[in-house]
C-alpha cells in the first residue's frame, strides 16, 4: 500500500463557524461536500479536538465557509493554528452573520452554507455531521481553493526556526513544545503524531 | 438562499468500480474523502440508481480511482452516461486488477484506493458507504481533476442536437426519451429533473 495515493483525493478548505450563547469560533476544514439534493444535504468532517467540533455537538448549527483563492495563509493561521479555547478568534477579524445568527468571514472567502444537523456518526478521531442546508450566499466570484492549490500557492516554503517544537512533515503545522503527545493529530491535515519530526 | 452557492464546494471525480462474481462494473462519482487517518477509513456517496451501488451494497468491496488531468470526454461517457445493467463496462476498456480482485483503469486515473466497507447509511437518493482502506497505490504523475476542471476543459460545450430527450442544465448530461421520469436524478452530478430541460 502506499500510503501517499491518498492525496490524490481532492479537498477544498473550508471555515467552519459556530456559536454556543454569546461563544462566537470557527475552525480549518477540508471535509464538507453535498450529499443528496433534494433533500439538499450535506456532511462535514470534524476533529473532535476542535473546539468547534464541541460547539456544533451542543447547538446543531454551523457555517461552512468556501475559502478562495484571495485567501492568504494569515487566514489558516488565524483560524487553524490557534484554538477558540484559548483565544476569541472573532475580536480582530472582519465577518458578518448569517441568518442563523453564526458568523461568516466578510474576505478570502467566495460563499458559505447553513446547516441544522440531522445526525452525527462517530469516526474515532472525528465525528461526521450530516445537516439539511438551511441557507446558501455567494459572496464572490474567486475560484474556491483546493487542498493542492493550498500547498502549492499559499502554505509558506518551509523556514528555519529556532522554537522548540515538531513539525507535521505533512503540511508544515508547528506544534510547540519538548514533547509531542503521542495521541496528537494534526489540526490542519488530520494526520497523527507519527508524522510529526522534531524541529532541528 | 442562492443554491448556486453548493457549486462553490470543491470536488474530485472519481472512478467506483466493484466486482459482483464474474460481472465487472463501475461508474463515475464526485464524493469520495478520507475520514479519518487512523484508522486509515474513506466514505463515498454512490447514488442508488447506479447499478454500481448494488453491488457494493452487495459485496461490501470497491475501488475508488482518482481521475486525472489527462482524462478526455470518453472516460465520462463510458462510465456515466451507461448502465453496467445494459453493457459490460469493462469489454472495451483497459484495466487491471487490484489485489481484492476489483478493477481500476490503466489510464485517465493517477492512482486507487481499495475500500472494504464498515457501515451503510441511507441518505435516500444516496447511499454512504463508510470502508477502511484496504490498498491504496499511486498510478501516475497527474494532477486530480476538479469538478471545476472538468466543466472548464473536459466537458465538450453544448452542440446542437436533433435527438429527442432532456439535458441537464447542471453538467450537460443527456437523457433521450420522449418523457422524464420525474423521480430522475442525473448519474453525473445528482441534480433532480427539476434541473433538465426538453431538447430544442
């Protein structure tokens, strides 16, 4: 088996937004697609570490945001590579809301979709929601990103650093620390600790 | 809501190809994605009208190949635009086989994944089949399509034609009859009847 084939799937990225009372967060993903279209439905893919994902299990709600390719990496630093527990990601960032009162990014992205959730399955490490779209806007004629387009065009050439910490050898997410927990995985790219190296 | 706002969903395109006994079949999907990386599981939505979706309803196995930029028009119609229950896909076709036995194409595919499913579940129009990864290889070079790129570069525009049928608005697709089922969903990209118009 080679394990590498499974980048031939294509992805795009995506924002995914929530809100729980006054709690506004969002988080990356590259795992939403339409599922049936009449009922129109579709199912996103998320990390249960997100605290997102913890978000969206309470409230049933959420946004799905297409990033496009005006997107810079600021926005995947903004929403992936720090955590709504942590920090208000919504304080210095430009958005509106949609009619289900969750937020959406006002740039970098070309369109976003409501969903109420049907159902969730749990996958482990994940949990799949699967959601009727209760709202569809188009905010802009960018062509949306691909998880290859990402790699190629916006995701920096790696750059020496100094900080201690590993590095997902996948897609270049930097987890600072002396040691990476063993049951780690990747918020960006979803893959595991074993394909994490130490920063030299 | 505008429902032109699902189109900014990013796709691939790919190749289902199961194996029911002796019959050999495939057809042509736009949702497959990895789940989750360990386990290493992929979902797929195979819409129950293809015959494709019997059998692996059936033999619970599937191969999932990524089509890539250098597929042309023919690949489309040979597994969409017919049924495995009228023809044999796979007489005048150039496949091999993977190690459960289920074909993939030599050419037009950058590479496969070999799935073995876990769990069903029914979406109506659709079912997704949730399978752990069982094989996956790389074929070729290529970049994956989108389904962007497809409508941009591989999908011949529209000629006159003086076949009685209905055409999908949506991806072009072609439905020769005097009348549409009302229940019709297009093979390719899932739209209701409610999306083809009559010939002129």
């Amino acid at each position: 088996m080679n394990q590498a084939a499974m980048f031939k799937l294509t992805y795009g990225l995506f924002v995914l937004t929530a809100k729980d009372g006054e709690k506004d967060n969002g988080c990356i993903i590259n795992t939403a697609m339409q599922v049936t279209a009449e009922p129109n439905r579709i199912i996103i893919v998320v990390n249960k570490q997100n605290y997102t994902h913890d978000m969206i299990m309470k409230t049933k709600e959420f946004n799905v945001s297409m990033i496009d390719t005006e997107a810079d990496f600021e926005l995947f630093k903004h929403f992936g590579f720090q955590s709504g527990r942590d920090v208000d990601k919504m304080a210095d960032f430009a958005f509106s809301r949609a009619a289900n009162g969750i937020t959406y990014p006002d740039n970098m992205v070309n369109g976003y979709i409501s969903g109420k959730v049907i159902s969730e399955t749990d996958l482990g490490s994940h949990t799949m929601f699967l959601a009727d779209v209760t709202d569809a806007e188009i905010l802009s004629d960018a062509e949306s990103v691909t998880y290859t387009y990402y790699h190629k065009n916006i995701k920096p050439a790696p750059q020496p650093v100094k900080k201690k910490g590993w590095i997902c050898k996948i897609c270049g997410y930097v987890y600072e620390g002396e040691e990476l927990p063993a049951d780690f995985i990747c918020p960006i790219c979803k893959h595991p600790a074993s394909d994490f190296e130490p920063i030299q």
